[in-house]
C-alpha cells in the first residue's frame, strides 16, 4: 500500500488533468507537473521532482512523459506509472489521430490553421513562464547559473550534441561537489517532510536485481514482440520498416523532440518517402499544438506512411494502424527505463557526490529548455528563419521582415492571461486565432 493519503482514483484524476493541459513542449509540460505535484498538492518535495526530472533527462525519450511515469510509480508502483505515463500520451494520441484523418481528408482549412496559429501564440508564452520559474527554482547560486549559461551556450551557439552537454554537467557536478561542497550544493525550497511522501523511499521502491530483471524483461517483451512479428509475417512491408526504424529512434533520442527530428525527417523523407519536408513540417505543427510531448510527431509520420501505402487495407485503417504502431514501439521503452532504474536511482538521492552531479545537471538543463524556448519562439514569431555560421557559431536568425506582429500580441495577451490559468490563455488564443483567420479581426 501507499505510504500516503493520495489514493489512485484521486491520483488518476490529476494525471488525466495534467495530460489535457499538456501543452508547450517539456518546458511547459514539466512546469505544469511541478505545479500540480509539488506547489499545489504537496505530494513529494522540490529536490525529490529534480532528482526524478534529472534522471529521465538522461534517458532516451520524452522527458516529461518520463516524469509523469516516474512520480506516478513513486505514489503507486508500477500500476500508478502506467496510468499516469499512459494518460500523459492519450490525448495527443487521439488528437494527432482525428488531426491525420482531417489532414487527408480536407487539406488545410482556414479556421483550422487559425485555431493552431493561436494556440501556438499561447503555448510561446507558456514556455516563457516555465523558463522562468524553472530558473528561480534551480539557479541559487552563481555556480549553478554559470553552468546554465554555459549548457545555453553550448546549444544553441555551437551545436555541442545534448549527450555530451548532459554528462559534461554531470561530471563537472560531482568533481566541482567534492572541491567545493558548499558552493556547488542546491540550497533547500522546501521542507520534504512537509509533503505527503515525505523523505522515506515506499515499500515498492525497494526491489532486488531479481525483480528488476523479471520486470524488465516483461516490458522488453511487450515492446519487441510487434517488431519481431512483423519482421517475421511481413518482411520488407511499411508496418515492419516503421516497427524497426522508430524501436530504433526510442533508443537513441536523447535530448527530446528536436533533438532527433532532424534524423527522422531525413530517413522518413528521403530515405523511406513516408511523406515531404512540407508535410513533416505540418506534423511538427500538430504535435506542437496539441496535449502530449513533441515526439508524437512521429505518430502522423506513421500515419502518411501507412496511408500511402496500405497493402490490402483501406487507407484509413492502414494510416490509423501504422499510427498506432509507431506510437508503441516509441513510448514502450520510456515506460521500461523508468521501471527498472528508478528504484535504483531513489536509493541513490542521499549518496552527496551523485546528488552534487545531479544538480548541476538541473542547471544544464534550464539551459536546455532555453534552447528550445528560443527555437520554438522564432518559429513562432517569424515565418522566415535561416541557420547562419560564422567560424565555429552557428546561429539561427530570423529574417525582421516576417514578423507575425499578430503572433507578438497574442503571445502577450496569453503571458497575461495565464495568471487565470493555462486553461483561460490557450483557449482564448485559439479561439482569437480562428476568428484572425476569417477576417473578423
């Protein structure tokens, strides 16, 4: 049983809340859990969501849906981090879904556009407020902010791969942790035994390396058994390329979203002909824009290639399967990294030289979302941008002249209406930017 009050139905209603509201990327996403689970409700205190947030940030995978996996398994074992892991994804699920059908079906629709052109505007500002508080709460001494400029930097100036910035924070956590214990360490926010968890570790975080094999070869199975069975019933179909090509792109995404889509829009592109650098462009813009993480891009990249390639199949069900497929082989694995190493990594939050690493491994990664705020921002803001170099910088500008000032304005209008909730801010935007797109603006 759980060693708190929140019981799973109470739990599974926030989980289904948090989902829905899950727009903005990791910043935002991960800026909504904290919200939830550590100012509102007080589940769990402050340093234990950082622990948990700078192990799922050494993952491959979605971060956030890692999170939400990670901290549903810390209140209910693994039935609580399927539930809150497995809500985290439905509603861009059957979002991205419905969105594939209207996308083949009707092409763009004005109204529809506008609606995403809003939300887009809100979803900026969203991402500018987690900035923001996610500094406040990491970045307490000079140390840490350094560490946070230097992850920025690193990123957005000199293209330095998201793996080598993660371990180089980490290393440089513990070796600075143990010269200068003091200066290095994240001083407290809050009190844990203030929180319903408190600081003990749950009886089913407690586990051998028995369990952790048992549990991991299960889920091992359950990811692997679609992709061996379509290698071996369909070889050299579409259903089997999808099932290999993105088990293989769960393996190695580390860094998110963007960090991976270059890779897959150049295989699905130019390598398979799933579909054209414009469409894929539009599946960035409907991930961007509903409930989920940015990586179910990749489920109407499955969709366009079951779609245009359906087999004996009618279109639309064969769109609708590789849809599904896709998303599987995708998230299955965020689902068996959390199981099997998170309860290895709680028993590991009081050893000072890997909690020393961790934290400045907090403040990389407020570089890390700032990197993805400015990409996303411009994107927002400007129609035209372009990547110029100069020696060993390369920098993404906007072209001045495609500034959407209507973008500019409601992404301000959202940054003010947020203090009523993300609720009140993304539908205003969405429903300004439908009546922009008629004209009655």
């Amino acid at each position: 049983m759980p060693e708190h009050t929140v019981s799973l139905a109470a739990s599974t209603k926030v989980w289904a809340r948090i989902a829905l509201l899950s727009f903005g990327g990791p910043a935002g996403q991960i800026a909504l859990m904290h919200r939830e689970v550590v100012e509102e409700r007080h589940w769990i205190s402050e340093q234990r969501f950082l622990h948990a947030l700078n192990y799922c940030m050494l993952l491959p995978g979605p971060e956030a849906q890692q999170l939400a996996t990670y901290i549903g398994w810390l209140m209910h074992g693994i039935k609580g981090g399927l539930i809150a892991g497995g809500l985290f994804i439905l509603p861009g699920l059957l979002a991205i879904l419905g969105l594939s059908w209207v996308y083949v079906l009707l092409g763009h629709l004005p109204m529809i556009d506008g609606v995403f052109f809003g939300l887009k505007a809100a979803v900026l500002a969203l991402v500018l407020q987690a900035m923001l508080r996610l500094s406040k709460r990491a970045l307490k001494t000079g140390f840490l902010r350094i560490i946070a400029v230097a992850a920025f930097l690193a990123l957005s100036l000199l293209q330095v791969p998201f793996p080598v910035v993660v371990v180089s924070a980490l290393v440089i956590g513990i070796l600075y942790g143990r010269i200068r214990p003091q200066a290095s360490a994240q001083p407290a926010t809050q009190d844990s035994r203030a929180t319903l968890l408190g600081d003990t570790l749950p009886a089913h975080t407690q586990v051998s390396g028995q369990w952790a094999l048992r549990v991991g070869g299960v889920f091992l199975l359950l990811w692997l058994t679609p992709v061996i069975g379509l290698t071996l019933l369909l070889p050299d179909s579409t259903y089997q390329h999808i099932a290999v090509f993105f088990s293989k792109m769960a393996v190695v995404s580390f860094g998110g979203a963007y960090a991976v889509l270059t890779y897959v829009a150049q295989q699905a592109v130019d390598t398979f002909g799933w579909l054209s650098t414009p469409e894929m462009v539009d599946g960035l813009g409907l991930a961007e824009t509903t409930p989920g993480p940015l990586i179910m891009v990749v489920q109407f990249v499955g969709f366009l290639a079951g779609y245009r390639d359906p087999g004996p199949l009618p279109p639309l069900v064969a769109g609708s399967i590789t849809a599904l497929l896709t998303t599987w082989v995708t998230f299955a694995p965020c689902f068996l990294w959390i199981f099997v190493g998170a309860p290895f990594v709680e028993t590991l939050r009081r050893n000072q030289a890997l909690s020393a690493g961790l934290t400045t491994l907090t403040a990389a990664v407020v570089g890390v979302i700032g990197t993805l705020a400015l990409w996303f921002g411009l994107h927002v803001l400007f129609t035209e941008t372009a990547l110029r170099s100069f020696g060993p910088l390369h920098v993404l500008l906007p072209d001045i002249t495609s500034l959407q000032p209507s973008a500019a304005v409601l992404a301000m209008l959202a940054f003010l209406l947020l203090r009523r909730g993300p609720v009140t801010a993304l539908s205003v935007c969405a429903v300004s930017g439908a009546l922009l797109s008629l004209g009655l603006f």
